[in-house]
C-alpha cells in the first residue's frame, strides 16, 4: 500500500489509503499536513505504511463518546440484555455517563484513563456508592472493549482505571418482633398478601408479582416459580426470565400461609362478582381488584408508609429476602437447603451472602474429631 506527499501552500501533507469502508464499500483515506519538510512528511507517512503492513493501524474515530455510546447501547448492547436491564443500564447511561460526564463530548479515540479515573473522583466526590460507581464501570468497560474490537480505538482506557472499592454495608434486615409489628400495621388485605409471601418464602418482588394460582399446590403445599413480572416505561407490564435456572424452583409453605391464601382466592372472587366484564381474569395471585397486574412500584411506596406508620427498621423489599433468610440460617438450617429456597445459582453464593449468622459450631468439633479416633482404637 502506497501514500503520496504533496506540497500544500507551505506545507508539506500525505495522503494514504487506509482499507474499504465496511458500511459504504468505499475507499477510506488518511491525509495529515503541517508538515515544514519535505522529509518529516516522508518520513511520518514510512511509519504509518509500517503500521498498516503489520495490521497495526487504526483509524482514529472522529465519533464523540456520547455519539457512540448512544449508538452502541441502541444497536448491540440492548439486544443482548433483558428487558428490564436495559431500562435500568440505559437510565444510568443518560444520567452518568453522557449528561453528567465531563467526557461525554471528546472525542472517543481521545479518551484516556486519566479521563477515565477523573471520572470516578467526580461520582466519589458527588457522594456516590463505591457499589453503584462500579455499575458505572462495567458499563464503560464494556462499551469500550466494543469500540476496541470495531477497531475504532486501540486499547481499552478502562482497563487501567481505577473504580472504587466496594464497602460492605451492614446488612438490614427485620427481627421476628419487627415483622410482626409491620404485619400487624398493614391491614390492606392485598398488600399484606404480598409481604406475607416474602416474608415467608424469600420470593423476589417480580416473582411474588408474576405468581399465579395454577402455579400453587394447595395439597403439597407448595409454590412453583416459573416467571417474574417487571414493569418498563415503553412496553408496559412484561413478564421477564428468571435470573438463573436455578431460580425456577419449588417453595415449601406453612398450613398458615395456605390459609391466607385461600382467604385471599376467596376475596378475588367477590371482585369478579363486583366487576363482572370489567374484571380481566389473567390468573394471578396478586392483582389489582379489576385483576389487571399490580404496579411494582406501588409496592415499594405502600412499604415505605408502613415502615414509617409502624416505626420499624427502614429497609428495602429486597431486604424481606435477606430477613427470611437470615432467619433459616440464625434457626440452624442447612445452607444448601436455603440456596435451594432462594432460588441461588450456588450454595457458595449464598453462605457468601449470610456466613455472619451461621450457628458456630467450633465447640464440638475437638469433641467429635476425638469419639472418632476413639471408636477406630474401640475396634484394634
């Protein structure tokens, strides 16, 4: 592959030909001038032809971040993520990585590490979680690593960033005392309905939502998880996959559990009577009086005036998880049994999760190592 060099004014400037256009098919030039001799223009154009013989060169993008960000998130990344992750990762994209973002508008090819770090220092310093800078980080690394593999940038300037460290928090979650003071405050009958099925089976919120009666074994006594309803902004209500196939699983429930529910098919039918054609049987366990699907986020508002009404420990929903679980553990159940019951990938995630409130049990084992030998000697 050749290049020439012409004399611009006073200025010496090459020109080469730097590979076809994947999208128009057509010849793609670099041309750069400014040059005083002659020689420096030759000699800038020699290492050039050196980087496109050994397959080294790439075309600096003249795309922006914030254009190629938009772009990469529209057409790739979107399509390879759930639904309801992408409303999420597309929200902090706008919000952090191109209206708030001090690079948002340099060029990407120009983007370094500094710029990168100096990032994070600004999230930091805004008061930001080391946990939620980190969101951030991935989604940058990713989008870069996209870039590099286009062959718009060389290297990835994430990869030497330095994202904060993530700091454990304490874990929140409600005594038995607590829960039943909460429960005893939450006297509409169909929210209390939901938490009593987090409470009690450690469901996430989409799972709880997306539960239907076809789904419960009133004679097993026991709960199905097959789905998990999420709401998003453009489609609406959909139901989503579950996080891992692990989550699809069986859940044990007590005789009192079954009981309210039971109540609960009960108050379900007197709406279909009240509602007659207005009322859309779609099957679900928790519904709205006219049956359509329950709002998520009324959830999260109807706990938040219970907490405060009650003058409980505020938490989360997810939280609910975390005290079932906390509870299993702290009563001596086997943490494989609870992995099983949270719908865990592994066992190890979940004594990661909880290994603070597993029984110790150090006492006896000097003990138990000792009637072992002992037995062994017992038979000689």
């Amino acid at each position: 592959m050749k290049g020439s060099i012409k004399l611009r004014g006073s200025n010496w400037t090459y020109v080469v030909d730097v590979g076809i256009d994947p999208v128009t098919g057509k010849r793609k030039q670099k041309t750069k001038g400014g040059f005083k001799r002659k020689k420096d223009a030759q000699s800038a154009l020699n290492k050039l032809l050196v980087e496109i013989d050994d397959n080294r060169y790439i075309d600096p993008s003249k795309e922006t971040f914030s254009e190629f960000i938009d772009r990469w998130f529209t057409e790739h990344f979107q399509k390879r993520i759930g639904e309801t992750t992408a409303v999420n990762k597309n929200s902090l994209k706008d919000k952090h990585l191109i209206k708030e973002n001090p690079f948002a508008h340099k060029p990407l090819s120009k983007i370094t590490t500094e710029d990168i770090d100096v990032f994070y220092n600004l999230k930091i310093d805004e008061g930001y979680r080391g946990s939620y800078i980190r969101k951030m980080h991935q989604l940058l690394k990713q989008a870069f690593e996209q870039a590099k593999k286009w062959e718009k940038i060389s290297s990835n300037p994430v990869d030497n960033a330095e994202p904060p460290s993530i700091k454990k928090e304490e874990m929140k979650i409600w005594s038995p005392q607590e829960i039943n003071v909460f429960l005893l405050y939450c006297t509409d009958e169909r929210y209390r309905m939901i938490f009593l099925l987090a409470i009690y089976t450690g469901m996430r919120r989409g799972e709880i939502l997306g539960l239907k009666w076809s789904d419960i074994d009133f004679e097993k006594k026991k709960i199905t998880v097959k789905r998990s309803l999420a709401y998003t902004p453009k489609k609406g209500y959909i139901f989503t996959k579950l996080k891992t196939k692990n989550a699809k699983r069986e859940i044990l429930i007590t005789d009192m559990l079954i009981d309210e529910l039971l109540k609960h098919l009960k108050r379900q039918q007197t709406w279909k009577q009240r509602f007659e054609k207005e009322y859309r049987d779609q099957d679900f366990v928790i519904c709205t009086e006219k049956g359509t699907e329950q709002d998520p986020r009324n959830v999260l508002v109807m706990m938040k005036r219970l907490i405060s009404i009650a003058n409980v420990t505020s938490i989360r929903f997810h939280d609910l998880r975390h005290t079932h679980a906390s509870i299993l553990i702290s009563e001596g159940v086997d943490i494989v049994k609870v992995a099983h019951r949270l719908g865990h990938s592994n066992p190890k995630i979940t004594l990661e999760t909880y290994a603070h409130l597993v029984p110790n049990q150090d006492n006896d084992v000097a003990d138990i190592f000792h009637s072992a030998i002992n037995r062994s000697v017992s038979k000689l």
